[in-house]
C-alpha cells in the first residue's frame, strides 16, 4: 500500500503534463497523413514535406518520455536566466488570465480606449489597489496608449460601438 | 583598415535621425528596465518587437540592442543598492557593490560598476568588429551538411546548459522545430498542421509567440507574486564620483579576465552572461591585488564581474551575424528582426547587406557612449524606480503586449497566439520546462529543415555527406562526445573503481 502510495505521488501534475504533450506529439505525428494536406504518398521520404515535421514530433515524444522517468525523483532547479515563478499565486494568475481573455473579446466590440480603461480598472481592482489608484491608473494608462497607438500610431482596431 | 572603413560606414548609417533616436530610446529603456523590479530584458525586447515592424532594419536593430545593453548597466544599480540583482548575470556585483554601498561607498561602487561595463561593452563590440568578417568568410564554405551539423550542435549545447534538465530542453527544442513547420510547406505547397484554421495558412508568427512566452507570462508572473520588500536606505546615497571612473584601470588583470571569459562564454550557444561573470568572479579572487576580502567590498570583484556581464553582447552577436544561429532567448528576438524584414542572417549578409553589418557594430559602440552619459546625468532619479510596484508594471506589460500583437499584423489572431503562448509560458514555468529553447528552435528551424531537404535532395537520400566533408564530420563528432561525455566519464570511473 505504502509503495503503490509512493509510487502514486510521484505522478505530479508537471509529469502529467509533461505527459500529455508528448502524447500529443505521438498522435500529432500518426495522424499526420491527415493533417497534411494533400499528403505526398507518393514523394520519396527525403523529399516529403512531412519528413522534418515527424522528425521534429519524435524529438518532442522521446524527450519528454526521458523527462518523464527523470522526474520520478524531485529535481533542484538550478540558475538560469528562465522565468522564475514559484512565488506566484496561481489563482491570481488564471484571474488575470480570464480578465485579459474577456479584454481580448471586449475590443473589437467596445473600442480599444474603453475596453482598455475597463480592463485596468479590473485589473487594479483584483491586485487590490485603493480606489484612487486603481482610478487614477486605469485612466490615465488608457488615455496615454489610446493617444500614443490609435491616435499617433495609427493602430487601428476595427469599427466599435465606443472609441 | 577593413575594420575602420566598416566603423565608418556604419556611424554614417547610424546618423539618420531615426536610427539615432530609436538607439537612444532603447538605451534608456535598457537602462530604465534594468532597474525596475521584476522587468529584465528579456520581457521588454519581446514587447517592442512588434513595434520595430514599421522601422528600417537597422532602427528596429538598434533599439533592441540598446534595450539588450541598457539593462546590463542598469542591473547593476540594484545589485549595489538594494542587493537585489536586476538581472540573473549581476548577481556577483552584488556580493561586493552592496557592502561597498553600506560602508558609505555607494557612489564608488556604482562608478566602478558602469566603467567596468562601459570597458566590456565596448571591447565585445571592437571583438565583433575584428572576428564576424574572418569568421562569416569561413562560415561561407559552409554547405548544406555544415549547416545542418552546426544548427544541431547549437541546439545539443543549448540543452546542455540546462544540465539535469537536458530532455525537457530538447523536448521543447523539437517543438520549436515543429512549430516552424506550420502552415505551407515553401518547397510542395502543401498544408502542414493547418487544421483548418485560414490564419495557419501562414505559419505561426515568431513575433506573438515570443511576446506571449516572454513578455505575457512574465507579466502574470508579476501581477501574481507578493510585491518584493528590501531595505531601501541606501536608494537616497545614488550617484557617480570621478575617481570611482578610473579605478576600474587599476586592476588590468581583473578586468581582462573579465572581458576574455565574457566574450569567450558569449559566443557559446545558451551558456549565458550569469556563467561568466561568476566565472570572471572566482578567477579574480586568485592574485588579486586589493587587500579586502571579496565578498566584503572589493574593487576587483565589482570590476571582473561586471566587464564579463557587458562583454558576452559582442560574442553573442557574433554568432547570430556569422552563422545565423542565437545564443539565447534575447538575441533569438533581436534575429526576429532580421526575419521580420526578410532579411536571412549569416555569411551571406555580410556581402548582400554590407550596411546592417557595418550598422550593428556601430549600434553597440555608440549604444555604450549613450548609455554612460545617460547613466551620468540621470543616476539618483534612476534608482528611485526600484520603488515601482511590479504588479502595475505587469499590467502595463500586458495591455503593451495586447497592442504590441496586435499591430505587428492588425489581426486578433496575432493577440490570441500572444495569450495562447503567455499562458503556455506560465505553466511551463510553474513546471520548470524550460521555454527559451522552444523560442530558439522556432528561429533555427526554418533553416535546419531547408539545408536537411537540400542536402538529402541531392545526396538520394544518403547520410554520407555528413561524414564525408570535414568539417561536418568535426561537428558531428563534437555532438557525440557531447550526448555521451557523461557516459563515458562514468564508464571510466566504474572501470578504474574496479581496478582500485
């Protein structure tokens, strides 16, 4: 019981997920007749368009399966210049994360300058920064990026119902 | 003669009012970003990549490499007065600039720092002055087979950096490759992993990826991190003095071990400023000639490491100009550059683009110049940015990196793969799956992919030119002794335990 315990807890989510990818990989590259189109059945396997593809997804499969059984043990990460987050706070981030996807559908149909004061203000308001700051943030960032990109850079962002 | 005729032409391509002013925006940016917490280089040159669209190759050049530049200077400021490093590469100025500041010497320290980095700034840039053209007319043999055997050396070394996490490295090298694969096929015309979708028809941009893993997930990184406390008594005494300009020169030994370890470690593929300064780090500590301990505030540690820090920019330049091939992440974007403007990287630039060449060795000479007197007439405001809150920061970040994508090609698609890859980016990094190589496998597969087709093309299909031309055969035994050293050191040591 002990052992099956044991066994079991080393199946972490980053495993699981590492997982995934390279079974995603495996049918990626089954499913490949399929997924290019028009396969060239008939090219030599040098010439084929799915040659460097494949070759690419077995890369992805086979390292991530060693990476997989490396990581039945707990890895000290060492110095690199990757994105360090373990301090973050996971909530916090898929918050931001849905509040910048709703940004993402708001634009095209409220305008940038509004939809962009909408989101800070939110944004301010689920770091949890006084009203006067999140106010005072929210309109003067978006009113800056409207004047810099829509008005001085020409970025336009399609027809909106508001600017 | 070659060299000063290419200086020359170079600071005349600089002297356009644009290219001039995009230089000295990015060297502020650099030295600004260098400052903030939790902003490195990184994140900013991912978010303005999509603004250098509309601007000549060599503006948009020049305003990364002057961001690239700005933050080493930059990283060093926080490093001496809050002992915080603004980048992972200005740690070992810390263990000498912080106690250097405490003992009422902050201005020494931070005038040693910026003189030291002025010195290894402009000697990488003289360095990729003097090697890019020998290295770019030799690299210009190159065939099909070198080209292919190069690339996979760069990436077996990029996933030998990461150590004991080789695998997850070159797993996310293969899906970089793969990554690059999307969309039609130049050579058959075919449709590749489109699914369908009309906006894979053209592949999947470099510019939103890059945004998205670099600037997005490190934005919600930093809206979702406690804001980070230090002790800020020390911000008050930022400034420069004279004498601390030309101390650095009393120590010619600690500063030329520094510029050869920083531009020696620049050229290597992934290996990373943050190796070489504490490299240039320990090897002054040995005949060093100032009595204080280091660790306690000696001169020559601040001056060793930071000459290694600002002179990996030259060699890591070097590679990307010569062979097409980044080191890392940042200089992986600057290339986006190159590849945003239809411009291809390598030997054959330097003969089809003399200017950008010319152009680039320039920028990093003159981006040094700028920085310093920028540093010189802003120091005490500058290091009251380490005030900022990084949760604003961040979502600042994430409405630039909104824009950002969405200019680059006025398509919602562009955002939507930004927050895709942002996304992505924070998992990966909760998972600690390394992201850079997949960024790095995006850029290089293109042309690994074409050289492979080219050479098998020609050869039928054979694998024999790979060991039948010198110098991909040089590569190809390099790679191997690479993958198995390990191996081998092991198999020797159980065999003389044996014997023992």
């Amino acid at each position: 019981m002990t052992t099956l315990q044991s066994r079991r807890s080393k199946w972490t989510w980053d495993r699981l997920f590492l997982f995934a990818l390279s079974f995603i990989a495996v049918c990626i590259w089954y499913f490949s007749t399929q997924l290019i189109q028009p396969y060239p059945h008939n090219a030599n396997w040098f010439e084929s368009a799915a040659l460097f593809p494949k070759l690419s997804l077995l890369i992805v499969a086979f390292a991530g399966l060693i990476e997989i059984y490396q990581r039945r043990h707990q890895m000290a990460s060492g110095e690199s210049e990757e994105l360090d987050s373990s301090a973050a706070n996971v909530q916090d981030a898929i918050s931001m994360v849905v509040a910048f996807a709703l940004y993402m559908l708001a634009v095209p149909f409220m305008g940038y300058l509004v939809s962009t004061l909408i989101f800070l203000a939110v944004g301010c308001w689920l770091l949890q920064f006084d009203r006067r700051t999140s106010l005072l943030l929210a309109i003067t960032l978006s009113v800056t990026m409207w004047l810099v990109f829509v008005k001085i850079l020409k970025v336009y962002f399609g027809h909106a119902w508001f600017i | 003669m070659e060299f000063i005729d290419a200086l020359s032409g170079g600071l005349s391509s600089l002297s356009t009012l644009p290219i001039a002013l995009a230089l000295l925006v990015g060297a502020a940016l650099g030295i600004v970003v260098g400052v903030l917490p939790g902003v490195g280089p990184g994140v900013t040159i991912a978010v303005l990549l999509p603004f250098t669209y509309g601007m000549a190759p060599l503006g948009g050049i020049s305003l990364l490499l002057g961001v690239y530049c700005g933050a080493f200077y930059g990283g060093a400021v926080t490093s001496i007065l809050i002992r915080t490093p603004g980048e992972a590469s200005s740690i070992m100025t810390m263990f000498d600039g912080y106690p250097l500041a405490r003992q009422g010497q902050a201005q020494r320290a931070l005038s040693l720092a910026f003189m030291s980095a002025f010195v290894g700034g402009i000697a990488s840039a003289l360095l990729l002055g003097l090697v890019a053209r020998p290295m770019a007319s030799f690299a210009g043999k190159f065939g099909a087979a070198e080209n292919v055997m190069a690339i996979l050396l760069a990436a077996v070394c990029i996933g030998k950096a990461y150590r004991r996490q080789f695998p997850a490295a070159m797993m996310m090298m293969g899906l970089g490759f793969f990554l690059a694969t999307v969309g039609i096929d130049p050579n058959s015309n075919e449709q590749r992993y489109t699914f369908g979708i009309p906006g894979m028809l053209s592949g999947i941009p470099l510019v939103p990826v890059a945004v998205g893993l670099f600037g997005m997930a490190q934005a919600l990184v930093m809206v979702s991190s406690p804001v980070p406390q230090f002790d800020a008594s020390l911000i008050q005494s930022a400034g420069l003095s004279w004498r601390g300009f030309l101390e650095p020169f009393r120590y010619p030994k600690a500063m030329l071990k520094g510029l050869f370890l920083g531009s020696a470690i620049g050229v290597l593929p992934a290996v990373g400023a943050a190796l070489s300064t504490s490299l240039a780090y320990f090897w002054a500590q040995k005949g060093a000639k100032d009595p204080t301990p280091f660790g306690q505030g000696n001169p020559e540690g601040i001056v060793a490491a930071e000459c290694a820090n600002n002179s990996n920019s030259g060699g890591a330049m070097i590679t990307v100009l010569t062979l097409g091939i980044p080191g890392d992440a940042i200089t992986a974007i600057i290339m986006g550059v190159f590849v945003v403007h239809g411009i291809v990287p390598g030997p054959s630039l330097f003969t089809d683009r003399p200017e950008i060449i010319n152009g680039v060795l320039a920028s990093l000479l003159i981006i040094n110049f700028v920085i310093l007197g920028l540093l010189i007439l802003t120091v005490k405001p500058l290091a009251r940015l380490a005030y900022v809150n990084p949760r604003i920061l961040g979502l600042v970040i994430l409405v630039l990196g909104f824009v950002g994508s969405y200019s680059a090609a006025n398509s919602m698609y562009y955002v939507i793969i930004a927050a895709v890859f942002g996304v992505f980016g924070l998992v990966f990094a909760r998972g600690n799956i390394p992201t850079i190589p997949l960024i790095l496998g995006m850029v290089m597969g293109d042309t690994l992919e074409a050289s492979l087709r080219q050479l098998l093309g020609r050869s039928d299909g054979s694998l024999e030119p790979f060991v039948t031309r010198p110098m991909s055969l040089a590569m190809l035994i390099a790679i191997v002794l690479i993958l198995f050293w390990p191996f081998l050191m092991a198999l020797t040591k159980r065999v003389q335990r044996r014997k023992d």
